[in-house]
C-alpha cells in the first residue's frame, strides 16, 4: 500500500470517527491525528512537546 494511500484510509477513519461522534472536540481531533501520523503511518515528530 502507498503512502497516499495511507493518508486517505486515516482520514477516512478520522471523518468516520467524527460523524459518529466518537471524536467530539478540535483537541480529541488533533490527539487522534496526531496518534494516528505516530502509530499507523510512522511519522516521527519534530516538535518536542508531541511525543
């Protein structure tokens, strides 16, 4: 599977998520992006407060 092809699964997941209500707030949003990039695409992150 691509890179892309990843992205657009997450995200199709994340709106899925949205519309039904488990995610409720722009910070659960952000939180479940950021888990996502993290865990599921292997994003490693700059910024040091993002663990």
């Amino acid at each position: 599977m691509g890179e892309q092809e990843r992205y657009k699964n997450m995200l199709r997941k994340i709106i899925d998520e949205t519309e039904n209500e488990k995610i409720q707030t722009s910070e659960e949003l952000i939180r479940t992006l950021i888990n996502e990039l993290t865990t599921n695409i292997g994003v490693k992150s700059q910024h040091p407060l993002v663990k």
